[in-house]
C-alpha cells in the first residue's frame, strides 16, 4: 500500500509539474497573441485581458508594411545559406568521421562558434563594403555562412560516425571511387541527418539579427531586423511587433519540432565516439 501511495503520489507531482511547465512555455506565446489582436489604442496595457479583438495589427503588417518582402528576404537568405552549408559541411563531416590523423581536429570547426560575432564583424563588414556587397542579399548570406557551416558540419558527424565503414569499403571493391562511394552510397543513407542540419541551420540563419541589422539596408532587411524596427522614436509599436514576432515564430516553432528527435543525436553524437 505505501508502494502504490508513493507512486500516486510522485506521479501526481510529476502531471503538475509538466502541467505548469507547459503553461510556463506557452503563456508568453498566448500574451504576444493577446497584444496582437488588441486595439492600438489598448497597445502596451498588459493589465487589460478582455477587450473586443481587432484585427487592424495584422492588416496593417501583413498589407500595408515591408514586413512581407522581410520574410521573402529572410526565407531566401535562410534557404541560401543552408544549401551551401551542406554542400560545403557533408564533405567535411564525412572527412572528419572517416579521417581521424589529428584527435581534436573535430573541435576545431566550432572556433567560429566561440568568437563573440563582434570580432568577425568589422573585418567582413570592410570586405564586403569593397567588393559592393553592404545591404545585398549575398553580404548576408556570406555573414550566416560564418556560423551555420560550423554548425551543419557538426551536426553531420555524428549521423556519418554511426555508418559502418564496411558499407563504402565494399563499394569501392564494386569499383566504385572514394568520392563516388560518398556521394552514391553513405548520403543517402544519412539521408534524414542532412534534412534535420538544413533545418538547424535554416532556423539559425532565419533567427540571425545582428549580422543583418549590420549589414542590411531597405531592401534586404531581414524579418528580425524589421520586427526591432518597430522599436522607434515615437515608442514601441506593440501590437505590430506582436504580430512581426508570431510570423517569425510559426515556421520556427514548426521546423524545430520535425527535427527534435535528430537534434540531441546530431549535436551529441559528433563528440562521444573516440
């Protein structure tokens, strides 16, 4: 009886702890909601919950602002950036899972990571101010490549470390060659970790604000530089950065949730097979 009491018991506590993390997660989503669809003139009054709903924060961000053209450039920017950083970090990846001449040679593509971006800034932004790239699509996607390569890179290898050498030895006895092997034989079957770097990265460059409110101007500002825009002189506009940040979120929210079962197996696993 004391057995089954303690297991009651502790379930109990642990359906109420789970019960109000869930509203811990959620309740900052639901008051951005709130702010959203609350009149302008009720904007920045959190003390108000039960108002009639208005729907002129979303037209006047959806219809008559730049916010639009911000998300094609973001999810271009984004889109670009995560095809050359598994064209370029799929190689690596294999290279440092297969190749091991130097122990902690892995570490060394997260040296990207540990530098404050600061650091990189003033260098690429004088790079790209010569060759014409400042407020260009391309100046971004050159910024994001700095950080999300490192990332895809590892990710990548711990999906390769899990495939048996066996299989790319018995095909290049079949005649095939090492790159061949590769590219016909161990991508595919690392199929799943590639999607779920892209959308890793993806989500990382699509979040990215320092590097584009730097380098950006009208026209290639990107979805988090627009939404601090609405931060200005006059105040902050509250219900329609409230509406910029659920646009932002959605395909965040939505992406990070297809590959939560990869990413702990990809970031984890680059690291504990020595």
């Amino acid at each position: 009886m004391i057995i089954l009491f303690e297991n009651r018991t502790s379930r109990f506590f642990g359906i109420v702890a789970i019960f109000i993390a869930i509203i811990l997660v959620l309740f900052p989503f639901f008051w951005i909601f709130l702010e959203s669809i609350k009149p302008p003139s009720l904007g920045g009054r959190p003390d108000i919950w039960f108002f009639e709903p208005s729907w002129e924060n979303w037209s006047e961000v959806v219809l008559y602002s730049s916010v639009p053209l911000n998300i094609l450039n973001s999810f271009f920017i984004a889109l670009i950036t995560v095809v050359i950083s598994l064209i370029c970090g799929a190689p690596a990846a294999y290279a440092f899972s297969r190749f091991r001449g130097f122990k902690g040679a892995r570490y060394s593509i997260l040296a990207a990571e540990m530098m404050p971006p600061a650091i990189l800034i003033l260098p690429l932004f004088l790079l790209l101010y010569k060759l014409e790239l400042i407020d260009s699509r391309v100046g971004v996607i050159t910024a994001h490549l700095t950080f999300v390569i490192p990332v895809v890179t590892w990710f990548l290898i711990g999906f390769f470390d899990e495939v048996p050498k066996d299989l790319e030895d018995q095909a290049m006895i079949d005649g095939y060659t090492r790159f061949q092997a590769f590219y016909k034989v161990i991508l595919p079957v690392v199929r799943p970790g590639l999607g779920a770097a892209g959308v890793f990265g993806f989500v990382l460059s699509w979040n990215d604000l320092f590097y584009s409110l730097l380098l950006t101007g009208a026209e290639s500002r990107t979805l988090p530089v627009a939404i601090a825009g609405f931060w200005t002189f006059r105040g902050i506009e509250l219900g329609k950065m409230a509406v910029a940040i659920l646009i932002a979120v959605i395909p965040v929210l939505i992406l990070s949730y297809s590959i939560q079962k990869h990413l702990i197996r990809g970031i984890g696993g680059s690291g504990v097979k020595y």
